[in-house]
C-alpha cells in the first residue's frame, strides 16, 4: 500500500466528517441538540 500524501489524507479525513455529519443531521431529525440531549 503506498503512503499518501498529507494533502489527500485531511481530504478523506474531510469526507468522512462530511459523511458523519450527514448522518447525524438525519439521526436528529427536527430536533435541536438540547432537545436531543433532553430526551436521552
């Protein structure tokens, strides 16, 4: 497997708090993080 360079590792880094983000936002629906943080 060969190294990447710096600039391509924050970028897939970048991508996958892309990705989490999405799926957080979905997970969260309407709510608002306190009203998120309320309910659990």
């Amino acid at each position: 497997m060969s190294a990447h360079d710096p600039r391509e590792r924050d970028l897939v880094k970048c991508e996958d708090m892309r990705i989490h983000a999405e799926r957080a936002c979905e997970y969260l629906g309407e709510r608002t993080l306190e009203e998120f943080l309320d309910v659990t």
